[in-house]
C-alpha cells in the first residue's frame, strides 16, 4: 500500500498541475472555437484558398480539420471529467 500512496502523490500532484493549467489555458481555447465558428475564419479560409494570403505566413488555424479535432478532443475531455466525478460521487458514498 505505500506504492499506492506514493504513486497517488504523484498522479494527483501532476492532475493538479494540468487542471490549473487548463483552467487558465481555458479563455484561449474559448477565444478560438468562437474564431472557428465566426465569419472571420470562414473569410480568412476562402482568402487563403484563393492564394490571398503570404505564403510564409503560419495558417495552421485554417485547417479545418486540425481545429475540429481539437475541439472534438475538448468535448471529449470534459465527457470524461464528468463521468470521473459522477464517479468519484457513487464511490465516496
């Protein structure tokens, strides 16, 4: 048992650390799923498409797919971090 407590140290040490950063990374990801689904995007896509924009210019937000799958993944996450607190609820009872 003094494995499971040193690892449970370690493992919630390092959820600690990720949920804090997280929750201050939050308004950036906020900020950018509302740029996805906003005109700017859609415009910013077509300049793009239509060669209007530098070639050197990083564009890695245009991708559709890359910003829908990190959205996906966000839904996901949070998917998760529901059914681990419904969880823990039943568990701790």
């Amino acid at each position: 048992m003094e494995a499971v407590v040193n690892q449970a140290e370690a493992v919630l040490t390092a959820l600690e650390g990720s949920l804090e950063a997280f929750e201050q990374f939050l308004p950036s990801l906020t900020s950018l799923i509302a740029y996805y689904e906003s005109s700017d995007w859609m415009r910013h896509y077509e300049m793009d498409e239509a060669g209007e924009l530098p070639q050197d210019m990083a564009r890695g937000v245009l991708a559709e797919d890359t910003v829908y799958h990190l959205i996906w993944r966000y839904h996901e996450l949070k998917q998760n971090m529901k059914k681990l607190g419904a969880l823990k609820e039943t568990n701790s009872k």
